[in-house]
C-alpha cells in the first residue's frame, strides 16, 4: 500500500453512498413486489438481480479497494 495511492475522501464517500443506494433498493425490493408495481417474472427477476447484485457487487470492491489502497 503506498501513500500516494490513496483515494479522496469525497471519492471515498460516494463509494458508500453507492452502497447506501443499493442497500435501499434491497430493502424497498420486497414492497414493490407486494405493492404489485413489478407485475411480470421478468420485471421481478431483473430488479431482483440488478438490487441485490448490485450491493453485493459494490462492497466486495469497495472491500477490495480498502485493502488495496487502504482509507
């Protein structure tokens, strides 16, 4: 890890905010499943993968980053 290699701190907080928005979308996913705004399989599926995969896609790199540049 080299100093000089760090990321921002204004970089590093719209890492989190990225993650913050994908866990948003992971908890407000079962609503709009039961609200009925996700009528088709495909609608439902497609949301599914793009909510979940995208918080668990955006902390494994935000992990991978920190331990590579460090905070």
């Amino acid at each position: 890890m080299s100093l000089t290699n760090k990321k921002s701190r204004l970089l590093r907080i719209l890492d989190f905010a990225g993650l913050l928005l994908c866990l948003a979308f992971c908890i407000l996913y079962p609503g709009w499943v039961k609200d009925g705004y996700l009528d088709t399989w495909y609608l439902k599926i497609a949301v599914a993968i793009a909510a979940y995969g995208g918080f668990i896609g955006n902390a494994v790199w935000i992990y991978q980053d920190i331990k590579r540049r460090g905070w």
